[in-house]
C-alpha cells in the first residue's frame, strides 16, 4: 500500500473518531462536563500550559525551513538578458527587485518564525505573571530564543534536505495561519458559555447554536492547536525515515491529543463537543493543505511557483 494510502486512511481514522465524540457530546454534554470535572490538577495545567504548543512550534520549524530555503537572486540571469539586447536599466532594475524581494521573504520568515515561537509560551507565562505587557515581553524573549536556536541547528542540516522540506514549510505556515485564524474567528462569532459559566448561572446552548452570551467555548483552541502535532507526520514520509519510527510518533501523537483534550473537559474550560470540534476543524484543515500541497509528490520542483517565488 502506497504512503499516500496509509496518510489517508489514518485521516479518515481519525476524523471518524472525534466524529464519533462529537455526535456523543452532542447528546450528552452536559452530564460529560459534570462528571468528568475535576477542577485545578496537575493534568488541567499541565494541558492548559503545552496545549497549544504544538501548532506553534511546528509553524516556527517551518518558518525556520522556509527562511534557510529561499534562494538568493540571480545576477547573472540579469547579465545575461543585458547582453541579450535588454536595455542595461531594465536588467538593474530586475535585479535590484529581486534582491528586494529576497530581503523582504527573509525578513516575514524570520519575524514569523520569532512570533509562533513566542505564542509557544503565552500560556505558560499569562500562569506565572497577571501582568500582560510582562507577560508579552517574556513570550518575545523565549520567542527570540527558540528561534535563535533553531538558526543554529539548521545550518547543520543538508542544503539537499532542506529543499526536500520547502513544500511542507510553506503548507505548513498556511495550515497553521488558517487554524488560527478560524478559531478566533468562530469563537468571536458563536459567544458560547463555557461549562464553568454555566454553572455560575450562564445559558446553556449546543454547539451548533450560536449563543447571545459574549462567550469563547466553542470551539476549543488547545484541541485545535494540540492537533497540530501532526503536521510533523509528512516529514517523516519526506525523510523517509523507517516504520517503527513513524509508529512510535503515532501512538504519542494521539495520547497527547487524548490528554490535551481530556483536561480541557476536566478543567471545566470546554465541553466534549467544543475540543471534538476543534480537533475536526484543525485535521480537515491540515488534511487540505496537505493534500493539495503534495498532490503532485513532496518535493518542489525547480520551475515552480513555490521554489521560485517562495
């Protein structure tokens, strides 16, 4: 069976699965949320802390591939078309846009890559400090530090690997944007109570309706977020890297997901409908992106938009 057959069927696994929780929650919200409760543990924080690092960090990787991985501008193309009877300005002008545009494609890598990296830690840092603009200046610091780091280790890695992972850098980066965006976005839109405010007295309303409460339960960033570990999984396929390998990251892949989820039901902070959603929304995303990225293989191809202008 082909990798693109296994990819496939381990999709729609697991799309089956948090289906199968969603219709459950669906019916049985409330009495999940109550039972499962368990209030402030070292599993509720523990989740709440790493929850969304996930998609964070695999975003700033694949910043920090995409910036190591964007070509320099050919002068001598430039040179060239000048002696081909292009008018002497015209080439200057092409190879001063192109090194603009290079210097400007380092420039978004890198402030990119600085800035997932820091919303790695935003939860860890809003728990030790109630002050935001501390909070925020600690988040840049680490933020400017993983990345710093990662400048390190991939200069260390093969030009030739590099170039093998540009495609996936770039789904990557526009997997993790769209994610994001949609989460903030829905949950701007549907004011859905959480199980704590329900219980403080807040309307109860299921999750495909949208709620009058200025509320952010639905759907859950840390699921979202958490299922973001799995856009590790291409490069495993890229690397070719041997089977028991790709089994091990499986198995924990899902037991982190399955934990992250299980303390936001536990902390009170979500229902199972709203960390069942965003586990959907985040794999149907990645599922996308990846599918239409790779539809013609892993590697981007020289002529291409990606190799060329990305």
């Amino acid at each position: 069976m082909s990798t693109r057959k296994y990819g496939i069927i381990a999709q729609a696994v697991l799309l089956a699965v948090f289906a199968a929780l969603l219709a459950a929650g669906s019916v049985y919200d409330g009495l999940i949320a109550e039972k499962l409760y368990t209030g402030k543990g070292i599993i509720t924080v523990t989740t709440e802390a790493i929850g969304k690092m996930p998609l964070f960090l695999a975003a700033a990787f694949a910043c920090a591939a995409a910036f190591f991985t964007v070509r320099r501008p050919d002068s001598v193309r430039s040179m060239t078309a000048a002696e081909d009877g292009e008018a002497p300005a015209r080439a200057v002008r092409k190879e001063r846009g192109a090194a603009a545009w290079y210097i400007i494609r380092k420039v978004v890598y890198c402030l990119g890559g600085v800035a997932c990296a820091s919303f790695m830690f935003k939860d860890v840092f809003d728990m030790i400090t109630s002050e935001l603009l501390m909070s925020l200046a600690m988040c840049g610091m680490a933020g400017v530090a993983v990345f710093t780091l990662l400048t390190i280790i991939f200069p260390r890695i093969s030009a030739e690997k590099l170039q093998s992972w540009k495609k996936w850098a770039i789904a990557t980066i526009i997997a993790a944007l769209i994610i994001v965006v949609l989460t903030e976005g829905v949950k701007l839109l549907w004011g859905r109570a959480r199980p704590y405010e329900v219980w403080d007295g807040a309307e109860f309303t299921a999750w495909y309706t949208v709620s009058s409460f200025d509320g952010d339960s639905f759907f859950s960033g840390h699921a979202a977020c958490c299922a973001g570990i799995l856009m590790f999984a291409p490069l495993l396929w890229i690397n070719d890297d041997e089977p028991i390998y790709r089994i091990i990251y499986s198995v924990l892949a899902v037991l982190f997901i399955a934990c992250s989820m299980l303390g936001r039901i536990m902390s009170g902070d979500h229902y199972l409908t709203d960390v069942a959603a965003g586990a959907i929304i985040s794999t149907v995303v990645m599922s996308v992106t990846y599918g239409i990225a790779f539809f013609r293989g892993y590697e981007a191809k020289p002529d291409g938009f990606i190799y060329k202008y990305l």
